[in-house]
C-alpha cells in the first residue's frame, strides 16, 4: 500500500513504472495463439529483450493430452469432452489418413492397441491406419479397452472432431502424426480446418495450434498458411534453434530433455511470427514434475492428467 502523503513526483514515477511493468506483461503472457499475420518467414536471428525474458512467469497453459486421456479412451469424443468437464479450453489430438484419404484422429500408426481391429478383421495384420478405409474403422470399438463404460465408442474423424470441440468451445493443439508415411496430409489438414471454419481470424488468432515430429511437416504447414500458429515436437540443440525460429512458434520437448538453461534459450529467441518462441512440454502427469518444468519456466504442459497439472501449478 502507498502512504497517502506521497508527492506528486513519487505518483509519477510510479506511473511509469506501473505502464512499463504492464508493457513488460503483455509480452510475455501470449499464448502461441498465431497473434501475427501472414509474411514473417525471414531468416535473420531475432532475440527477446532482456526486459521482456525477466518478466515475472505467470501459470502454465494446460493442455488435455488426447483429451483427458486418464479418464476417457484417448482421441475420443468422449475425452474431449471429459476435459471440457473438468474446465480445460485446451485438447490436443493426432491426425492421419485412412486407406481412402479421410483424416482420422487415433495416435498409434495401427489400430491394434485402442480398438477391437484384430477381433473386426483379423487376417489383415499389421492392422496399420493406413489400409483401412473410413467407414471399416468406423465399425470398430474405441472405448471396450479402456473400460467397459466406453464400449462402442467410435474412433472420429477430424470433422466429427472439430464439430465436437466447436461445440465445447475448445481449443485445439493438433499433431500431424508420421507425416512421411502420408503425403500431402498437410494440405488436406488445411483444407480439413478450413472447411470447418477453422481458418478463420477468429480461430488461427485464439485457438488453433499444429505441431508435428516432421520438421519438413513443419514447415509445410507454415509454407502454406503462414498465418497459423505452428510447433516442432522436439528438443533441438540450442545451436539450432534459431533455424526453428524461422518456421515455427513453439518449441515442444519431451519433459525429460529440458533444463531451465534449454527453456530460456529457446525463449531467447522469436519465432516466426515475431513472438517469444514459445516451450510446451510433454508428457507430464504428476504434481511433482508438473512443479518442476512449471519452475523452468514452460509456457504450456501437455498431459493426460491436466487437474493433476492445473492443481500442482496454477
């Protein structure tokens, strides 16, 4: 509390304080929401402020990893909409292409460990994404595995996702998964979104994120809506971070492969849309780790448990 004896020249200087402690803020608390437009790709080096890295963290950003994925089968509706539930904005998914070119939300590149594919069809061993077609994994069941409340639970499509998460009034960090076994899945993905009205200002500004393993994958995204906020999966030597910088957002590495010293190298840096580089790190389900990275300073964690994670940081 202020003394009210305090002079006039003292009430300004805190003013000022005051507005540049609020500049400092606003810097540092964007959310990897693709807040720039199209046109930043240029290759020079960009480095935050010393102003803008020192200014005080604020709480993580949780993301519900496969939906809430401790409670509900994984990549279903069903856990999107358990993390809706539970107050969480933010899901991640992973997408791939069907025999007929339907893009399809399931993690694992078979369907062997998350559905009854082997019972449906046995015989067609390795049972992979890609040699089923939409309608023949719409048949299978997606939720018996994970508990018998699930039985019957389909395995979506990204338009039946998008639909769903629309719906919940969601926000979605969306992986391109093993883009070298699909080609062209990016621009499909792309066109997926925008036909669902994902592409919009509204939606590329606040609540769509793309990441993938696949640098290439990448910056394909990148190459083709430089307006959308993306994410390479992974921990690149710091040495090559600022290459990253030019085609991604964000920086999202395993848990296990950070240090405080990796993040704020990474934040040392802007990224392809001008901004802080951003850090999301995966997959952390305890309080404890969730502590941890939280103390590194990562802007977002990605998890099965998010409750867990909101509870140990927020």
């Amino acid at each position: 509390m202020y003394a009210r004896t305090a002079t006039a020249a003292v009430a300004a200087a805190a003013l000022v304080g005051a507005g540049a402690l609020l500049m400092s803020t606003a810097d540092t608390q964007t959310t990897g929401r693709g807040t720039a437009t199209a046109g930043h790709t240029g290759t020079s080096i960009r480095t935050v402020s010393a102003r803008t890295a020192e200014a005080k963290p604020v709480a993580p950003v949780v993301f519900a990893h496969r939906g809430a994925s401790a409670y509900a089968p994984e990549n279903t509706l069903a856990a999107v909409d358990k993390a809706d539930a539970l107050g969480f904005d933010w899901v991640e998914n992973d997408v791939q292409f069907t025999k007929d070119g339907v893009l399809v939300v399931v993690h694992d590149t078979d369907l062997k460990r998350t559905t009854d594919v082997e019972e449906v069809f046995p015989g067609r061993a390795p049972w992979a994404v890609k040699d089923f077609t939409a309608a023949e994994i719409a048949r299978l069941d997606a939720g018996s595995w994970f508990g018998p409340q699930f039985a019957g639970t389909r395995v979506p499509t990204l338009k039946q996702y998008l639909d769903r998460i629309e719906r919940n009034h969601q926000k979605l960090l969306l992986e391109i998964k093993s883009p070298e076994t699909y080609p062209g899945i990016e621009k499909e993905t792309l066109r997926v979104l925008s036909q669902q009205g994902w592409l919009d200002r509204k939606h590329v500004k606040n609540r769509l994120v793309i990441q993938s393993f696949g640098a290439d994958s990448v910056k394909k995204v990148h190459q083709q809506r430089p307006d959308v906020t993306t994410g390479f999966l992974g921990t690149p030597a710091v040495a090559d971070l600022p290459s990253y910088a030019t085609f991604t957002d964000q920086i999202n590495p395993s848990y296990t492969s950070i240090s405080a010293d990796y993040v704020k190298a990474v934040h040392a840096l802007k990224g392809a849309h001008g901004k802080k580089l951003r850090v999301n790190t995966w997959t952390v389900n305890d309080a404890a780790t969730a502590a941890k990275v939280a103390g590194f300073g990562v802007d977002g964690i990605i998890t099965n448990t998010p409750d867990v994670v909101r509870g140990a940081t927020g």
